[in-house]
C-alpha cells in the first residue's frame, strides 16, 4: 500500500540515526516515525536537544520583557539579526517548546500583540509609529499576524489564538474576494508601486504573504473545516494567480504621512534553475514545507513540479547529497533553518537536506488527503 515513502527510492532513516545531530534526530524519530518521549531513547535525546550549546548560549541575549534584542520582526532575511522572531523560530527548529521558560517568557510578549489595548510594546517600531496613526494601526496588524505562526508553533493553540487566526482568515478571504485584488496597486512615482487605498480592511492590506502563509500551515485543525478548507483553496489559488505573482516578493509600499512602507513578503514562485543559480534553494524548501502543511502541493502543477525534481535528486542509498552552491554561504534565517551546526562536513549538510525533503513528503501525503478530500489509499503524484 503506498505511504509518504513511496516516492523514494530508498529510505535514509538509518543514515541519519547514525549520522545527524540530537535535534534532527528527534524530531525524525517523533514527526516522521512517530515515536514518542516515552522511549528512552528518544527522551534522552529531547534532553540533549534541550541542552544544545548554541541555544543555550542563546538564552543569554533574552531581555526580561521576553524579547531577544528588543526586536521583534526578523527584518532581512538575507541577514543574521538576532530578534525574537529569527530566535524562537530556531528554538522551535531545535525542538524547544512551551515546556521551556524562554519560550513562555517570549510567548507572554507574544501574546500581547494579539489584544487591543491602547499601549502595546512597539519595539522597534515605537519612533516610526510615534504622531503617525496610519503606521500605528499597520504595525499593530503586523506585529499580530507575525506573532500568531510564533504562538501556533510553541503549542499555544488556545481560544485567543484560534479566534485571532480565523479573524485573519476572514480578513485574507475578504480581500481575495474584492476586485481590487486583480489589481491591489499602482504606479506613482518612482519606487516600489503603492496599494490602493480601496485595498485596506481595518487599516491593513490583507494580502497573502510569507507571515500569512505560515499561520494557516501551523494550525492543522484548520483542515477539520469545509469551510476552512475550502478559504484556504480561494485564498492560495490568488496566491498562484498570475496578478498575485506579477507583485514579487515585494509586494508594494503603503503611503503615509511620514514617507511609505514597504510592504514586503510575497510568496514568489520561480523556475527552479533560478533557485539553484542564485544559491537560495532552501528558500524554496521552506515555502514547500508550508505548502506541505497545509495539504495544497497536489493542487498547483508548479509546486508538483518543484517537488517532481527534488525526488529525481535522490540517490539510490536514499541521501540528498545536492550541492552546498545550491544553498550560498548562509542560511536565510527567516526562512529555513539549518538544523545542523555547521555544514563544514558534507554529512551534515546532507542531513539536512534530505530530512527536510523528508518532512516535505511526509506532510504533502498526509495533509493532501484531508484537504483535497482524498481516499487514504490514494497518492496523486
């Protein structure tokens, strides 16, 4: 009977146990083997991922309101800027979770976002938004939407965040539906276009985005809804829609009284020679992991493909030995995160990839099921 596995021509399961590092290990055994803490082996491990140098050094840079370097956006992903949101995506990444004191420090700051009090920590943004209700509002949206993929990864899937995740679903869906999104900007000037004012819904443009993505694929009960099932698919057909990806990554700008903002962000598909060319592979294998999740890849021909060309890269021992020129010098932090500690040895770095790819089989098959209303005995690929 065909399972996630399927595809491959051979599984790698033994290679890594022998091979990865503590994190990659566990979450092999847990998310795609489904063991769990109660084999002492595995607990053994959890406690070694626990206890991570790089992390726990990491630990020291957390400020007492709970933040890491009083940033809370990430801010260029091509660069390696300590924030709360680049450091507890990692923390996650490692297997870290509400358990730890760290992530429900973060997680209290975190939560505060999500309300409508008059006075929320800003950070960052406290100088920019300062006689400026327009950015205000904005940053207030944004720094919610950027919180809620952050609380739905540490497990804090509770009534506060649900409620705020269908709020946002709702919103997203609002805007898919309007004409205006064939159209949702306009060239004035020079620099980036600027989204129509006909655009905004509560003083956001609710455009689908990376942030927005993210928060749908980490809250797996979603797909226990036709209705919400049936959003997601309206929502990312947009998403794969030529008006969708004529934007790029960055969307547009929007204009307030003390100059624009950028709105960056949007989920960019591109031929895969472009991604191998310019090194930002794993930028892809994030997107595809989210897409995954979600339980859509089966939907669009283009990320088929995408994934079509990653199984043709395995070896016949099971392995993804790609090319580190693939991947560039560093990793992109906002995105995927290498699990390993370096990928000066070439195990390491093969680790990584294949586990990633891995995960990526696992959820298409799982979730594709349930999303798009398969049989359990079917594997449309």
């Amino acid at each position: 009977m065909a399972d996630w596995k399927s595809p491959m021509r051979a599984d790698p399961s033994e290679w890594l146990v022998l091979n990865a590092g503590a994190p990659l290990k566990f979450r092999l055994l847990t998310e795609l083997h489904n063991l769990t803490v109660a084999d002492p082996n595995v607990a053994k491990l959890k406690a070694e991922c626990l206890a991570w140098p790089t992390a726990r050094q990491e630990m020291r840079y957390q400020r007492q309101d709970g933040s890491w370097g009083g940033v809370a956006l990430g801010g260029d992903p091509r660069k390696n800027e300590r924030s709360t949101e680049r450091t507890l995506w990692w923390l996650y990444e490692l297997t870290w979770d509400r358990e730890s004191k760290e992530v429900r420090n973060a997680a209290k700051m975190l939560k505060s976002f999500l309300t409508h009090k008059k006075e929320i920590p800003l950070f960052e943004f406290k100088a920019q938004v300062k006689q400026d209700p327009l950015r205000e509002r904005h940053y207030r949206w944004l720094l919610k939407i950027a919180a809620l993929p952050l609380l739905a990864r540490g497990g804090y899937l509770e009534d506060k965040v649900l409620d705020a995740v269908e709020e946002l679903m709702n919103n997203v869906m609002s805007f898919v539906s309007d004409p205006v999104s064939r159209r949702p900007v306009e060239h004035v000037g020079v620099g980036l276009p600027q989204l129509r004012p006909e655009a905004f819904r509560e003083h956001y443009v609710f455009i689908p985005d990376v942030y927005i993505l993210r928060t749908f694929a980490h809250v797996p009960m979603m797909l226990d809804s036709q209705r919400a099932r049936n959003i997601l698919k309206k929502i990312f057909d947009y998403v794969l829609s030529p008006d969708y990806q004529d934007l790029g990554y960055d969307i547009g700008s929007i204009r307030t009284a003390r100059g624009s903002i950028p709105r960056s962000f949007g989920i960019q598909l591109r031929p895969i020679e472009e991604y191998t060319e310019k090194g930002n592979l794993e930028e892809l294998f994030y997107l595809l992991e989210q897409f995954a999740r979600l339980g859509l890849i089966n939907r669009y021909p283009i990320l088929m493909g995408y994934l079509e060309w990653l199984v043709a890269q395995q070896q016949k021992d099971g392995r993804w030995d790609l090319p580190q020129k693939y991947f560039g010098a560093k990793p992109l932090y906002q995105s995927w995160v290498r699990l390993e500690k370096d990928w000066k040895s070439p195990n390491r770095r093969i680790a990584d990839v294949t586990f990633r790819i891995m995960l990526i089989l696992r959820y298409q098959y799982e979730r594709q099921i349930k999303m798009l209303d398969r049989g359990a005995d079917m594997y449309a690929f």
